[in-house]
C-alpha cells in the first residue's frame, strides 16, 4: 500500500510540471492524487495508525470511542485534519497579502513607478529593476512579484529581446527576495507555519546569500544588453497618474503596506497567534483607510480598471484547490511512513544536508518546487533538544538551505516555479533558447550563493 501510494502521488507531482506538454490543470491533478493517496491510504489504515500514531490511538479509545469504525474516525478528526489546518493557514496568510497588494495597485499607489521606470540605460535600467523586485518580493510572494514587475515591463520596453533578459532578471530577483524573508514566497510561509524557522533570524542567515546570486546572475546577463531600452514613446495602458487620491494619499497607504506587513512577524512573536491573523488585520487596517480616502465616491467602485495581470489570479479558487491537493499528497506520503523511511536512510548513507540542499535544488529546477519543498520538511523531525547542535533545530542550516536551494533551483528552467511558468506563457520565449543562453549564468549565480552561505554558516 505504502508503494501505490508513493507511485500515485510522484505521477501527480509529474503530470503537475509537465502542464504545457498535456494542458490538464495542474489543480485537477493535485486534487485528484491528493484524495486518491488518501482514498488508499484509508483500505491499509489500521496498520499505518499503529506505526505512526501508536500512543495518540490508544489515548484516542481510552477515552471511550470503540466501534469497528473508530480508526477511520480517528484518522478523520486527528490525522488529515493537522494538513488541512496547516493548508489553510498558508492560504489564508496568502491571501490577505496579496489582497494588500491589489488594494495599493487599484488605487494608483505605484503609478509613480512607471514614469521613474522610464529610464534609457539598458544596464542600469536591468540593476534598479532587480533591486526593485528584490524589495517587494521580500514582502508579498513571488507570483505577486513578478505580475507586478512584468507589467511594468510590458508597458515600458518596447523590445522584446531587452524584455526577455528583464524576464530573466526579474524571475531570479523575485526568488532570492522571498526567500530571504518569513513572509517572501509560500514555502518560507510554510517553514515559518511550521515553527521550524523564526523571522529575523531566517533573515539573517539568507540575506548575503541571496544578495550574493541576484548580483553575480545580474553581472553575468549585463553583458547581453547593450546601449539603451527600447522604450514606448507614449505608455500603452495608462499613463502612470490617473488616480483621483493625492500624492499625500498614495504615501500613507504604501507606509501603512509596507509597515502592515512587516508588523506580522512582530505580531505573531507577541500575541503567539497565527501569523495569517496578523496578516488578516493588517488587511482590515488598509481597507479601512482605504474607505476613508474613498468616502467621496458614496461607496461606489468607480477606480480605474488596471489592465495588468491581476494578483488575485493567484488567489483564485484554482490555486487554492491547487495548493490543498499537494498538501493532502504529501501528507498522505508522510502518514505511511514514506518520507520517514527516505529520511533514515539519507541520515544513514550520506548525511550531508549541502548534499542534500543541491540534490533538492537540481530536483526543484523540474518539478514543482512547492510539493519538493513540502515533502523535505516532512523528512526529519524537528530537533526540539535544548543547546543541540544538530542542523535540524529551529533555525538550524537545514531548513535556511532547503529554502535557498529550493528558490535557486526554481530559477534554472523556469518551470520549477508558478512564477517562472508565467513568464514563459506571457512572453512567448523559447524554452532551448533559454536554456543556452540563461541556464548556465543561474547555475553559476547558485554556486556563488551557495558558497557564501557555506562561509557564512
């Protein structure tokens, strides 16, 4: 059973990267895997119960529950629901950040950025784009990112070619900025859920590493780009300042963003709540100031209708059923036993967690790098010893590498991300032509990383 259950849930994680190539949503296929897994996972689930949930079950009929049924009741109420608990957390962190974003986007926050965008240096227009994205990536996920920073692109370079290594830039950029940071990309959301990373000291351990990539790749792709952007002589969507609010406004909302969401962290540290609560308030606050701003217009919607990619794309139902289904795949792959047997034997035959975290980023750069990184925080358990050195503490150089390894990977063939996949899509570039021309520069940007987070770890 432990055997049919990985075969179904690896075919899915396979069919899920390979989307362009069949055209089946790739949330069909986490829902349908996920709940299969489980489905079969339930025919063996008395033998799984006593071999992961031994003292737990016996506890669970001491307390009076005996019916032929009460295994399934059982793994109903204290075993799947601990995933889906956990996958809505996520979500629901998601969701009120991107929101945020939309709110600040819909009332011409950023407007102001694509007139001082408009610059004709094509190197130092390729610098202040990357560092740009490496800020706000930092804050909001890496799919927010890049469909701003992409739109921006859109409406500013005429040239195709200049757009594509801009692309290239901006994918890198938005990666190493979410995972530098708790709040930066979904799977450092997950470790943060999780308890197994803490903010400020995740940030500190990634920061230089990070920094270190974006520019060695920036340095490595400058030499493609020569004299000026080829810009629009008239912006094609709208002209950057047609907002009704007031300078003053746009500022005050941006302070309270940018403020709001770095205020999470805090939150979650004081009140030991759920960061999505904080993320949840955070949101009500914009919402509320937004409605005071707005107070002129009677309640009525009348905000300009951005034609971007929007970010609620990326909240919408599918995504969402998406993100469910490989939570319940790589649950069930956890509940047999599965990832607990692959990590006793890396602990027994290698060892090595910088073997570990190039094995998951050469892995990341093909398969999904959610469903990756979820099954290796699945692998080993988090050392809750006080004073131990082991790399498998709350902060300890496991989690930081697996994140990091994890983002670089995603960047090698765009495909290990939903961020890299929709560059792909809008901007039609060719998947070969990609991979002679920007493959090796993200590989040799992930060893100079890689080396400076071994010399500062």
């Amino acid at each position: 059973m432990t055997l049919i259950i990985v075969a179904v849930v690896l075919f899915g994680f396979i069919l899920m990267t390979t989307e362009q190539a069949h055209h089946i949503n790739r949330a069909t296929i986490a829902m349908v895997s996920g709940v299969a897994a489980w489905v079969i996972y339930m025919v063996n689930g008395g033998q799984f119960v006593q071999l992961m949930h031994q003292s737990d079950y016996a506890s669970f009929m001491s307390s009076g529950m005996s019916s032929s049924d009460s295994i399934k009741y059982f793994i109903s109420e204290h075993v799947i629901t601990r995933y889906i608990i956990e996958a809505c957390s996520v979500i629901l962190f998601l969701i009120a950040t991107n929101t945020i974003v939309e709110v600040l986007h819909n009332n011409g926050v950023f407007d102001s950025l694509m007139s001082w965008l408009r610059m004709r240096g094509s190197r130092k227009f390729l610098w202040t784009i990357s560092i740009l994205t490496f800020v706000i990536s930092a804050n909001v996920d890496n799919l927010t990112t890049v469909v701003l920073m992409m739109s921006f692109v859109a409406n500013i370079v005429r040239n195709h070619y200049q757009r594509v290594i801009y692309a290239s830039a901006i994918i890198v950029s938005a990666c190493m900025g979410g995972c530098f940071t708790a709040i930066g990309d979904m799977t450092s959301v997950m470790l943060w859920v999780r308890g197994l990373i803490t903010p400020s000291a995740y940030a500190a351990g990634l920061f230089l590493p990070a920094i270190a990539v974006l520019c060695t790749f920036n340095l490595l792709i400058g030499s493609m780009l020569h004299g000026r952007v080829e810009i629009y002589s008239v912006l094609t969507r709208y002209d950057g300042n047609d907002s009704s609010w007031a300078a003053w406004q746009k500022v005050v909302l941006l302070v309270l963003g940018i403020a709001g969401l770095w205020f999470i962290p805090s939150f979650h540290f004081i009140t030991k709540l759920p960061p999505f609560l904080g993320s949840l308030s955070v949101l009500a606050l914009i919402w509320a100031v937004e409605g005071i701003f707005n107070l002129e217009k009677n309640g009525n919607v009348l905000l300009v209708q951005r034609h971007y990619f929007r970010n609620a794309e990326f909240i919408s139902i599918r995504i969402i059923l998406y993100f469910l289904g490989i939570t319940l795949g790589v649950g069930a792959l956890a509940e047999c036993g599965a990832l607990d047997f692959v990590g006793r034997w890396l602990e027994s035959n290698i060892n090595n967690v910088y073997i570990y975290g190039v094995a998951v980023g050469l892995l990341s750069s093909i398969l999904d790098n959610v469903p990756l990184m979820m099954s290796c925080m699945n692998m080993f358990p988090l050392d809750t010893v006080p004073e131990s050195t082991s790399e498998f503490v709350q902060n300890g150089i496991y989690w930081q590498l697996l994140s990091f390894c994890c983002a670089c990977g995603g960047t090698l063939l765009f495909v290990g991300t939903l961020a890299g996949q929709a560059v792909l899509e809008v901007e039609k570039i060719r998947f070969r032509w990609y991979i002679r021309n920007f493959l090796w520069r993200a590989l040799a940007a992930w060893a100079v990383g890689l080396g400076v987070f071994w010399l500062t770890h």
